[in-house]
C-alpha cells in the first residue's frame, strides 16, 4: 500500500477511532433481552430445579421438559449475567444471588415481583406516543382497587422492603407505636416493623383481600401474627372519584402508616387517601407516609426518573412527586409534617395529627 493511501485511510478511520466507546450503548439496546433471560428461567423454574442440587444440562433439560440444547444456550446466558455458574464443566449451579433470591418458597423470593415487572412489557411500546402526546399510558396497575391483581408489585418486594422499614423505624425512633393501621399493607412490612420495636403495638393491616395472605404469613414469620389483625380493604371510588371511608371509628389509630399506594395513585387521589388518614389518626398521633419522591436538584436521583417514566406509561394518574406537596396536603388536612429521611430510594415523611 502506497504512503498516500496509507494516509487517507487513516484520516478516513480517525473519527471512527477517536468516537467514544458505543458499547454501552449496544448494552443498553439489547437491555430487553436480559429481562426476558430472567424472566424464561422463572418461568421454566431453572432456579427451583437446580437449587436441589448441581445438575448437567441434559438432567435438567428432562426435569424441566425443555429441548436440551435451547436450554443450554439459556443456561450459558444465564451464566453470563451472573445467575448461574458451572458451565464449562457442564454442572449448572447456582450463585448466592439467585439462591437468596430466585428459588420458589424462600423467604426471599422476588420472582413473583419480577413478573408482575416483565408484565408491563406491552405497555411499554407505547412510549413514544406518550411522550408525544403527554397523556399516561393508562392500565389497571395505578388504580388502588386493582391492588390484589399484582400480588407481585405490592407484596413480592417484601424481602427488599422489610430491610428498609426495620432500618428506619429504628432510625427514626418513634414513640410507643400503639394502635397501628397500615393502611395499605402489602406483605405488612412497616406494620411488623413497628411492632417488633413495640412490644405493646396491636397493628391492623389494611388491604386488598388477595394481599392480606401474604401479610398473615410474613407476621408469623416475624413472631407477630398474635397482635395482627386483617383488615380487607375497599378502595373502589365513585364517580367523584371519592374513595369509601375504612371501616373504622374516627380517631381511633395511634400511628398510621400510608405506603407505596400515592405514586401509583396520582395527587387527586393521594390527597383523598391522606384526607382519610388523618381522620382516622387520634390528636398527637403518628403518620407515616412512605413512597418513592422528587429529590432536590443535586441530590443522588437513583432510579427516581425511571420509576417516575414507568408511572406514566402504566398508570392513568401516577407520578414521582415532590416531598413538598406531601407536606402541604398533610398541612390542609390537620396534620403537622415533621421529620422526613431518605434512606436511598425512598422517602418516609412523619406527621403529627393536630
């Protein structure tokens, strides 16, 4: 090759050379194909079958009843996002991650919460018209009387959640907790929480009937189930999008926790949801707003963005919204707001009902 040439293929090559690395970018485009990876081996219970021992793959192919050398190829990708290990003796295993977390029946499965997760996959299509147009994606996720058709979302991330409530109610160290509604109780995590810092709590979870199952089961796991009553819960609104009043007496709570319900909600109805909080919140007593809210401009986002694209696209109202507009509705409705912490993703705002 003549110097000339040499010299104008390397000027012609320079801007590929000294572009930055697309390979991120290439990761993040095939991001699609990682969750649907995970959500295959849960569905064919790759996880449960090999947590009963190491297993090659035409042993575990016939447990499973799938084509050996499609599951391989599975198994190999598996190993590659770190799930699995073994392959290049061709005995699968599994790692602490998907041990801890990806078998059926331990205590901290996730599987049934990364379904209700990839569930979400059609939905997601239609972004780029919501970006266009503005309006939410709409779904039945956001609605609260829809609660009991994602057992997943609001009661499979216990094993993430109750790490988080126990870490900040000793952080915030309440006063007796007393008579305790966890108003929107999922698998009850703030409610054992509380109780397990207050021998003397009786708490009352509140929630959807298909729900309050898994709350039994986690109080009795925690040693509680004793002080726990189950409460089913209406949250059907009417045409003025007013929800029913809980079946309970004015005033008749000590500390009252609201968790994870006003994002998916949206303002309108998470002013309604605190309106019927205070009410039932005795005068010195305790609210505990717990969800996922805007930080202020130089503070760590985390996933907040993300999180608050996903409530556009699957909820007909829900938002990220600030910590400031929590406060003022607990002001409008007789409830002095106090201390807040942000222990990483979410924030738990206190109040006092005046």
């Amino acid at each position: 090759m003549s110097a000339p040439t040499a010299a104008a293929h390397s000027r012609a090559l320079a801007p590929y050379e000294d572009a930055p690395d697309p390979g991120p970018l290439l990761a993040l485009n095939f991001g699609f194909a990682r969750a649907r990876v995970l959500g295959t081996a849960l569905d064919l219970g790759v996880f449960t079958g090999l947590a009963r021992g190491p297993r090659g793959t035409p042993g575990l192919a016939a447990e499973l009843a799938c084509d050996p050398a499609a599951l391989h190829a599975l198994l190999a990708a598996l190993e590659e996002l770190g799930l699995v290990a073994g392959g290049a003796e061709e005995s699968w295993t599994l790692t602490d991650t998907s041990r801890a977390h990806l078998v059926e029946g331990g205590r901290g499965y996730l599987g049934d919460h990364f379904a209700d997760v990839l569930a979400e996959w059609d939905q997601w299509s239609g972004l780029t018209e919501l970006v266009r147009s503005g309006r939410h994606g709409g779904g039945e996720l956001g609605a609260p009387e829809n609660r009991g058709l994602y057992p997943g979302m609001f009661a499979g991330i216990f094993p993430v959640g109750v790490r988080t409530a126990f870490r900040v109610v000793r952080e915030l160290a309440p006063r007796a907790a007393g008579r305790v509604l966890d108003f929107a109780s999922g698998a009850g995590e703030w409610g054992i929480a509380l109780a397990a810092a207050d021998p003397e709590a009786r708490v009352v979870a509140h929630d959807t009937p298909e729900l309050l199952g898994a709350a039994r089961e986690r109080a009795a796991e925690f040693g509680v189930a004793e002080r726990f009553r189950f409460v089913p819960a209406d949250f059907t609104r009417d045409y003025a999008g007013d929800f029913p009043k809980a079946p309970f007496p004015e005033g008749c709570f000590d500390t009252v926790v609201l968790a994870h319900l006003s994002r998916f909600a949206g303002p309108d109805a998470t002013e309604r949801l605190i309106q019927e909080c205070a009410r039932l919140l005795r005068p010195g007593g305790t609210l505990l707003i717990v969800d996922v809210m805007r930080q202020e401009p130089g503070r760590p986002a985390l996933h907040r963005p993300m999180i608050a694209l996903s409530l556009l696209v699957n909820t007909d109202a829900g938002g990220v919204q600030e910590e400031s507009a929590y406060r003022a509705v607990m002001e409008k409705y007789g409830v002095t707001a106090k201390e807040s912490v942000t222990p990483g993703l979410i924030t738990v705002l206190t109040g006092e009902r005046r």
